[in-house]
C-alpha cells in the first residue's frame, strides 16, 4: 500500500518521493529562498493573513519576479487541496518552500518563485499547553548574523540545524540561538519570551529573530490586553532573572519552558495567554 502523501510542485500534484531539483539549483547550492509553515485547522489555514503577508514581502526582499496569478488565493486554494488530497484537512502543518531555480552565485536561469507544498498530520495534542514544561539551553555553538535578512525563514537553515543536533546531543527539548552581541535571538523552532517582573519581552528583530507569525499575533494581543510588553534586547542575565519562559510558533501556539540552563520556571502567564488568545483560534 503506498503511504506517500500528495506534494505542490508549481502548480502540479505528484507523489513527493518524486526527484524535483537538478545538482544546479540555486535552493539546493546556495539556500536561495524561504519557507512559510501554516497550520490548518478544520479546513482553515490559521492566522492567513499574517502568513501570506510575510509570504509576499519576503518573496520582494529577496528580488523574486512576482507573477500576477501567483498571489493568495492562487496559493491558499493549492494550500488546502494537497492538504485534502492527503487527508490532512482537519489538522495539519503546511510547508510552502520557494526557491529560485538553476544556475550559479551570478547567474539565475530567472527570478522565478518555484515552490512545493507539503502538508503532514499533527494530532490534537498539540491544541493545548504542554503539561510538562521544556528543557531548553543556550547553544554558544552558534551565532545568528544580524542584518536586513534576518527575519527571514530562509532555507539557508543551518545556524537553526546545528543548534538542533546540539539540544539532541544534550537531551534537550529545544536550543536558544544568541547573536553575535551575545544576546538573545529566538530558538531553533521558536520566538522566546519572558516575563521579568511583571513585563512581557520578547527579542526586537533587530536582534537577529524570525519575525514570527505567532509573536506579531501574539503582541498585539497583548497590546490590546493593555499587558506591559517590550520588543528589546534580552541578555542571558535577564533569562536567569525572568519568572517565565515561553515560546512561541504557528503549529504549537505557546509551550512553557520549565527549566533553562539550571533555573526554574512558572508557567502563570503562558497558560492565561494560551487560553485567552490562541486555543480560540482553533475552535
């Protein structure tokens, strides 16, 4: 029986074990592109519009030629087709990766966006606050660069890889990336976020963060809560100091962080937000 999901490759529906790319391609060479990872509840991509926003400026900072079929709708409607042909339509995580097609460091075929969809089932464990708290650790292996790109989810991933490969070596649920400053930036598969006494911070993107979907959500919710909460740079002394860690990405909404490095945290905060903003979302 062939368990192989259904994948969207510009505009065709194939089997994904399906060889796509030559050994030329610019995403394969050099990461030359991004992706977007979506969450589909009971048929409706969450918080699209944060999405397919991100989407489309990344697509014109990174000098993609945009084509005028190839806007939301067009990509919403591939989005929930794979996502129905595989049977994920009720709870699934969606990929998109764009990726500029052959040719080398100078020279492009064209600035094209080629892209795949991909979706895969997620349980409903994953619609609620994690019971046990993370485990998590700074990874000083890695330094995350800090320029206009850097709030990208770009496929050049590697920075994130390491990190990941470090967190499993050491048994940890999840790794912190620092800049070069030595201050935070997000972790390999998140925003970060504390609290310290009584304030809400989160990394500013100018400290080197994925402009996460669920952190812009999630600030202005907080705003409109009238919650105290900063965009601004977090030092490792300040995630010592906080009373709460928490992450933050589109697929898990918020997770607790219950231990960093050798001190404890609450999970206060983290609960009411998950209640109050991002368990409706879902419904």
């Amino acid at each position: 029986m062939n368990t192989t999901n259904i994948i969207c490759f510009n505009g065709n529906f194939i089997d994904e074990q399906i060889p796509l790319v030559t050994a030329n391609n610019r995403g394969l060479r050099y990461g030359d592109g991004f992706f977007e990872t979506m969450k589909i509840v009971h048929g409706k991509i969450i918080l699209k519009e944060l999405h397919f926003e991100r989407l489309f400026s990344s697509l014109q900072q990174l000098q993609f030629e945009q084509q005028p079929f190839f806007n939301t709708a067009f990509l919403e409607e591939k989005i929930l087709t794979v996502a129905s042909k595989n049977n994920h339509i009720n709870y699934a995580r969606v990929r998109v990766n764009i990726f500029r097609s052959d040719g080398d460091l100078y020279n492009a075929e064209n600035y094209l966006p080629n892209y795949i969809i991909q979706t895969s089932a997620i349980d409903f464990s994953q619609h609620q606050l994690n019971k046990e708290g993370l485990i998590i650790d700074i990874c000083k292996d890695v330094r995350k660069t800090v320029d206009k790109y850097s709030h990208i989810k770009s496929n050049n991933y590697l920075p994130y890889t390491m990190a990941a490969l470090w967190a499993k070596q050491h048994n940890l649920n999840d790794a912190i990336i620092i800049n070069a400053n030595n201050q935070i930036a997000d972790t390999t598969i998140a925003n970060i976020w504390i609290v310290k006494n009584g304030i809400v911070q989160t990394p500013a993107l100018t400290e080197g963060c994925i402009n996460g979907v669920m952190r812009k959500y999630l600030l202005s919710c907080l705003k409109k809560e009238s919650i105290t909460v900063q965009e601004t740079a977090i030092t490792i002394e300040d995630l010592a100091q906080a009373q709460e860690i928490f992450l933050t990405n589109a697929i898990a909404g918020i997770k607790w962080v219950k231990q960093c490095g050798k001190n404890f945290y609450d999970k206060q905060l983290a609960s009411f937000l998950m209640k109050k903003f991002i368990l409706p979302l879902w419904k």
